[in-house]
C-alpha cells in the first residue's frame, strides 16, 4: 500500500533529495568515502556549500546586499539571534501562533518588545490586520506561515522599519520579494531539508548597529566574514538542501511551485467545505495557509474523530492528525507532496462519508 506523507516537519522531500542523498552517504562526489565522514574544509564539501547559496540567491532573486547562510540551532535559535543583532531599543512582532508567541518572548530578553497585533483570541484562526508598526522600532517581525494553526500571510508586506521574517514552512513554495526584508530565516525540515540546518537571508547594512556585545557565534557577521564555515556546518543538511533547490529550479522553479501548491489547497479546502462530516478551522480564505491545512468535525459528527483517524491512517493517510492546540486533522502540502497524494485524501474522506454521514 502506498504511504502519503503529510506530516508537518520534519516532512516529505523530493525523491530526487532522497535518492542523491542517500548515494552521498554511500560514496559522497566519487571520492569513496560517505558525505558523513568527509571534511567541511575540503573542496568537494566547499562547492557544495557554495552551490547551495548561489542556488538560494537565482531561486529568489536575492538582490545584492543580502548574505545567505546554513547555520545550526534551528529557527528557535534565530528567535533570539535576530534580536541580539538588530535590536537597540525597541522591536515590533505580530503574534499569530505558537512560534510567534516563541519569538516575542525571547525578544523581550533584549528590550522593549511591542505586540502589534494578535489573534490569540480565537485561538490563532486569522491574521490580524489594522495595525500600524511604530516607525521607531528597530525593527518588525513575522511568522508567514502558522504549521499548527493553517494561517498564512501570502503577500510581501510594506514596512516602515526592517522587516523580519520566520519562513520556516513556507519558504520556495512562493516567489518572495527579499527586497522588502531584512532578514529571513527558518528551519529547513519543513520545506527544504531535513532537521538540523538553519537558513539566514540577511541585509548586510542592517548589522553592526546595536552597542551591545555579541558572542562570536551569534553574531551575523562571524558567519558571513566565513561563508557559514566559521565551525563546523551540518553537512548533511546543507547536502539535502542543495538537491531541493536543484529539484525546485527543475521543477520549473517558485512560480511553478506556488501553482501546484494552489491547486493542491484549492482542492483540499474545497472537499472540506463539501463534506458534511468536517469543517475548516480558518473561516477567511484570504487567511488559510496553503501548506498546512487544517478542520475539524462538523457539529454533530465530533464522536467520529478518532475513528476517521484511524480509517485514513488504514489507508496510507500518515500524519495527518491535528496538533494538541487545535485538535482535528491537518494536512501539510510541501512543495515534495504530489498532487495524487491529496486526491487519495480526498478519495478517503469521501468514502468515509459515504459510510457514516
């Protein structure tokens, strides 16, 4: 029986990732050893370290003034690193989620923190809007995309201040003008890798302008003086990365990505307002996330939860359990999920209603 993965992270990747990976851990660049054992110093390793940036660079159109680095430490990591570098006084967050409320909590460690906005009461469901970002904060920060609440901000907002943002889930699944950020991070086992590498797009002429000290391996420029060689970089990872990109701009690159990822969504959320055993936890449209889609049961149909659980797991459907905050089911379409994989979905939820609505 086929297996369709939607788990939410670490997720699916392309079998071209895979398969490339999986030769480099056997005989990595014809040199007879395993990627895993080789040196991060060597030239086969430093190509691809290079590669993988200048692939990041053409995939977005990153313009020139901008770094890319492959860091450890995870996106929960950059929760504080952004502030250490860029905060003087005063930042600005919206809160729209778990890691949201993360990175506002760790921002306050470093000065005055100002929550904008949040839609924290109703339990994260929308994406506020309304709000004006004070023009003396150091800076504005967001998370796009919410994997546990299927919220999603799609558009490249203008921002009187630096913009920041955790892309963590939804990065290369959309065309990204950088032009409008000061930074962009995010975890790649979500959308790009597996776990255990850190993206940072960074502006180079937002650095060097707050008085405090900061340690070596937190600073930005540490790692862009080295070329994100400074220690030991996760190699593997990076690796990983690397053959997501090349499969990306294979693939027809972001563009063709953001439309198979629409229609994707397009059909999941449009069999979830059909069927009457289930319901969408995120009422506005404009606000549903296209990579991680999430309901709920019906009124009348919530004693069938964990029995239509079990019926789609029965069927190959693995991950799609909701998260304890929100309950339900949820579905995470990355850029590596075919499109056959949310038609056997679709497939099961409507034979299951077929059998109890």
């Amino acid at each position: 029986m086929k297996k369709h993965n939607f788990y939410a992270g670490p997720a699916i990747l392309p079998e071209f990732t895979i398969n490339n990976v999986a030769e480099a851990v056997k005989d990595f660049a014809g040199m007879g050893l395993s990627i895993m054992e080789v040196s991060h110093r060597s030239k086969e390793f430093t190509e691809v370290m290079e590669q993988a940036q200048q692939y990041f660079k053409e995939l977005l159109d990153i313009p020139e003034g901008y770094h890319v680095l492959f860091l450890g430490g995870g996106a929960s990591t950059q929760f504080t690193v952004v502030p250490m570098n860029l905060m003087q006084k005063k930042s600005a967050y919206l809160n729209t989620g778990a890691w949201a409320s993360k990175a506002v909590k760790e921002a306050a460690l470093y000065g005055e923190v100002v929550e904008m906005a949040s839609s924290k009461d109703a339990n994260f469901n929308y994406i506020p809007k309304g709000y004006q970002v004070p023009k003396d904060a150091d800076y504005f920060h967001i998370t796009t995309n919410n994997t546990i609440y299927g919220t999603e901000i799609k558009e490249d907002m203008d921002c009187p201040v630096p913009l920041v943002a955790d892309m963590s889930s939804d990065i290369l699944s959309r065309p990204v003008d950088v032009s409008k950020y000061a930074v962009i991070y995010g975890g790649a086992q979500k959308n790009l890798a597996p776990a255990g590498v850190t993206f940072v797009i960074v502006r180079e002429d937002v650095l060097g302008k707050v008085d405090r000290k900061i340690p070596t391996m937190f600073d930005y420029r540490t790692h862009i003086e080295k070329g994100s060689m400074f220690n030991t970089p996760p190699v593997l990872p990076v690796y990983a990365a690397l053959q997501t990109m090349i499969w990306v701009k294979n693939e027809g690159g972001v563009d063709a990505m953001q439309k198979r990822n629409a229609e994707k969504a397009s059909m999941l959320y449009a069999e979830i307002e059909r069927n009457k055993l289930f319901k969408t936890t995120v009422a506005d449209e404009l606000d549903r996330s296209v990579m991680n889609v999430c309901w709920v049961m019906s009124e009348g149909y919530e004693e069938f939860e964990k029995s239509f659980l079990e019926f789609a797991t029965s069927r190959g459907m693995i991950g799609i359990k909701g998260h304890r905050s929100v309950g339900g089911f949820r579905a995470s379409l990355y850029n590596a999920l075919p499109p056959e994989s949310v038609k056997a979905l679709i497939e099961v939820m409507r034979e299951f209603e077929s059998h109890n609505a």
